[in-house]
C-alpha cells in the first residue's frame, strides 16, 4: 500500500497574486539607486569625450594659419558619437554581465591576436623571401592577415566562453575542478524549496551551510505561479514566498545565481551545475535524488532527512490512533500519527472515527516517507492500564434506574444491592 500524506498537512498559499513575484528577486547591486547614477553620469561623460575628441584632435593637428576644418570634425565627430552610442546601448542591453565572461572574452581577444602575430610574421617572411614587396602579392597578404587575424580572435573567445568552467590540460586529460573551503554549499531545486522543511531545520540552528538556488529554478516557480492550475499555481506561489523567508530569515545564507536554464530541462542542468561546482543536491524527488548520486553529485534526500529525525516505533509497542478512513483492504482502518506518519490498522475498518489502541506489528521506511502497520484486537485493547479499556468501564456502568434504593439487608448474600447497581450512584 502507498503512503499518501494526511490531509493535515496539505499546503496552502493565502498571499495574493500581485504580491507574489515582488518579493523574491533580490535586486542586482547595479540595480541600486547609487550605482544608477555613477553609471549614468560615467555614460555622459563617456559620451562628451567621444564627441570632443575629433575636434581636440583635428585642431592640434591643423595648421593654425590655414582655415579649420570644419567638414572634418563635423564629419569624426559624427562618426566617433555613432560608435559611442552603438557603446552604450550595448552597455544597456547587457545588464547582467559578468567578470568571468568579460575576463573570458578578453583572454580570447589576446590569445587570437598572439596566433594572428605568428602567422603574419610567417606570412611576412615569405613576402620578404620571395621578393613580393611592393607588389600587388603583398596587398592581398596583408589583406589575409587582417582576416586571419579576426577569424583566430572569433574562435578563440568562442573556445573560452564555451570551456570557461572547464579547465583541462591537453596531455593527459586532466580536469581542474572548483574547490570550496569550509561548508560545501547546497543548491536547491523546485521540489525543495517548495517542501519549505528547510527554513525550519535552519531557523532550528542544527544547519548553517550555504544555500545556492539558480534563477532558471526561480523561473519556473514562476510559471507555475501563473499557471492556471489551482494546484500547480498554489505550489508556486508558495515556492516564491519560501525563498522570501529565506532572503528575509537572518539564519539562511541563500545566493541567487544569474544562470539560465532551459525549461524543459532544469533537473539535468542543476545536477550538472552542483556537479561542476562541487555542490550538494537538496530534493524531495527520489528519482532526481539517485541521478544526482550517478552523476556523482551527493543528495539531500528530505523524506529521509525527516524520516531520520521522527522517533522509531517497534513492534510491540501500543499506539493510540484516530481511525480516519477505510484502507484499501476493506477489513483495515487508516490512521496518522501527530508527525503525519500514516498507521495502516488490521480489523480496524468498523471504528471509523473512534480512537482506539493498536499494537505496532512492523514498520517500512522508504524514501518517501515511513509508514507503521499495526493490528486491533479487543482483547488486547481492553487490557488493563490500556486507555480504550478505561475508557469502555467508564462508560459502561448500569444506568439509574428509578424507585427507592434498597437497603443493604434487602441484597441478596453477595449483593449490596437488590438491584445490582452501585449504591454510591444512587
């Protein structure tokens, strides 16, 4: 039989659909009001000294006694502001950026240059050997140097921004990977973060580590927030609130990493990131949970994490259970303990609704949760020092019966009472 989760526990958002994706992103730095203005004010004056440049140049170029060249500098200062505008729209487009993408692009840049220097050297000596200055020949090699120059700078800052995090040597394969000091952080999927048990253990203070959850996991919370599913909008809703108590709770160190995932394939790419990174996986998934632990990646299993943590009951033990369903076989009763444990009861589908005594008989534990199952018998539930059996005696005594109390001397030998009742509830 599958354990299913008692209705207790199901989860539920009250936060309204406007306030929902407004309190999660944590704004960039850039995004600050100071950092705006520095960066404004360096684009202005970016942009004045594009503009003023050809003037200050063609002026102290010209001769002083002839007339200025007015066309010119119209004509540079046209030109040069095209190119510092082409500049900053890049520079505004491109918010996100950066400094390992831009060190990589500048690594390229260099690294094609120096290949363009050596075959324009080689080019030049064969020039030089075969007598081709100042020919037509030594034009079109100049030309072929220009273009192998770009081609090379183009392939070697697509190698490195595809390979950045990637560092290996080509004799043997040997890979560099990242290393963390201290506490290996954890990166978070949906599931998780969804689960929301986290916040708890870390409020608790028995887990300190650093939490690491990626804007491609950020998105999809949000499309399930907007989708139009009740549930699956439930679900993301309350997704977004949970990484808002993390932001907001002095006790979790959460970093939101600007990495853009394909959607249809999150679960892949976070096993790859924490793989890559020397992460650890936090999941409810099971299935996701034994990829992670293929790819060589180590998983935080919640279900067994909680599963840990609850106290064990052993066969034998006597456990007092509301009876809140029929089980699958029509003979059992089903019933969960106060940490959402479901008890799968023997003999116990006629007392619905009744709280009664079973005995333990075994227990499963799985990944996904742990379940008890356990036998009714009334003979055993009427032991004595059982709370059903008191319960059943202090319930059943004989009723009042109307008339006059008998004496004492009326009763029978044995009696107290000719009518069998107990005198001190006369």
């Amino acid at each position: 039989m599958e354990p299913t989760v008692p209705p207790s526990t199901e989860l539920a958002s009250t936060r309204s659909e406007t306030s929902v994706s407004s309190t999660v992103r944590r704004k960039p730095p850039h995004h600050t009001p100071g950092v705006k203005l520095v960066l404004l004010a360096a684009r202005l004056i970016f942009m004045a000294l594009v503009l003023v440049t050809p003037a200050l140049v063609v002026s102290s170029r010209a001769d002083p006694y002839e007339a200025f060249p007015l066309t010119l500098v119209i004509g540079l200062t046209l030109a040069t502001g095209a190119i510092g505008l082409i500049v900053v729209m890049i520079d505004t487009m491109t918010p996100n950026k950066r400094l390992a993408s831009i060190f990589g692009i500048y690594l390229g840049i260099c690294l094609g240059l120096v290949g363009a220097y050596a075959i324009g050297t080689l080019l030049d000596s064969i020039v030089a050997a075969w007598a081709l200055r100042e020919t037509n020949a030594e034009l079109y090699v100049n030309l072929a140097k220009i273009s192998i120059g770009c081609i090379l700078c183009y392939i070697a800052v697509s190698v490195v921004m595809t390979t950045k995090d990637d560092f290996r040597l080509v004799i043997p394969y040997v890979e560099f990977s990242r290393q963390n000091r201290g506490v290996r952080p954890m990166l978070l999927d949906t599931s998780s973060i969804i689960d929301g048990r986290i916040i708890d253990v870390c409020d608790s203070g028995a887990l300190d580590a650093p939490f690491i959850v990626v804007q491609g996991v950020i998105d999809e919370l949000q499309r399930l927030a907007d989708s139009s599913d009740k549930t699956r909008r439930a679900r993301g809703r309350r997704g977004l609130d949970m990484i808002a108590k993390m932001q907001a709770s002095p006790k979790v160190d959460v970093t939101i990493e600007e990495r853009l995932i394909d959607a249809g394939n999150v679960d892949r790419a976070l096993v790859e990131i924490a793989r890559r990174n020397g992460y650890r996986l936090v999941t409810t998934d099971t299935a996701l949970a034994k990829v992670a632990e293929i790819a060589g990646v180590v998983p935080v299993n919640l279900h067994l994490l909680s599963g840990a943590l609850r106290a064990h009951a052993v066969a034998g033990d006597r456990l007092d259970i509301e009876v809140l369903r029929v089980g699958e076989n029509p003979t059992q009763g089903v019933g969960y303990l106060v940490d959402g444990t479901m008890v799968v009861i023997e003999h116990a589908a006629a007392h619905v609704g009744e709280t009664i005594t079973v005995i333990v008989s075994n227990t499963l534990t799985t990944s996904g949760g742990r379940m008890i199952f356990a036998k009714y018998d009334p003979l055993e539930s009427s032991m004595p020092g059982s709370p059903s059996s008191l319960a059943a005696r202090a319930t059943s005594q004989p009723k009042h019966r109307d008339g006059p109390p008998h004496r004492d001397g009326d009763s029978g030998p044995g009696e107290r009472g000719g009518s069998g009742r107990n005198p001190r509830r006369a």
